[in-house]
C-alpha cells in the first residue's frame, strides 16, 4: 500500500465508495479499480470522472500498473468480456491437473 493510500485510509476518507466507485460500471476491490463501459467514448468520460475522484482525496496510480482501454480482463479468477463474464481457463485447468494428482 503507498503512502497516500495510507494516509488516507488513518484519517478515515478512503473508502471504495466514497472515493472511487461512483455507479455500477465501476468499481474498486483493495487497490485495483475496474470500469466497464459499451463505447470509447463513454469509457473516457469515466476515465476522467475516476481520475478527478482520486486526485480529490490525493490517491495517486502507477502508470506501468493501468490497463486502459482493455477489450477484456481476467480478475479474480473470471474472464469479463463483450460476452459476459466466465470462469478463467487457466484456473480450470489447474483444477483438472490436481484433481489427477489426488
């Protein structure tokens, strides 16, 4: 956890919804931020409202870790898509391999 995420979370305003997670399309799970929009254009208005909201309770993101403009993700064991959201296959298969193992 960085500095300004620390300082933050001791004075008691960082919380994923008052800072980060504005509507359904995004959201925040322990310091990763997710948005979800069906077209590039409405993906940047989102971009920017996010980046208002944590500039405003001084939170700051390191560039070599945001993805942005992403087709699709894996997170937390699911691949969300256009389709829909599935189980990871690479977690499938970890799965199979160890249940041969047994």
């Amino acid at each position: 956890m960085d500095c300004a995420r620390r300082s933050q979370r001791s004075r008691g305003s960082w919380t994923s919804s008052s800072a980060v997670a504005t509507s359904r399309s995004v959201f925040a799970y322990i310091d990763d931020v997710i948005l979800m929009s069906i077209t590039p254009e409405q993906h940047l208005e989102r971009l920017e409202m996010v980046l208002e909201r944590l500039k405003r309770v001084n939170l700051k993101l390191k560039p070599s870790k945001c993805y942005l403009m992403q087709t699709e993700i894996t997170f937390l064991g699911h691949r969300t898509s256009k389709d829909g959201i599935a189980t990871d296959p690479a977690k499938i298969e970890l799965i199979v391999r160890f249940s041969r193992w047994s």
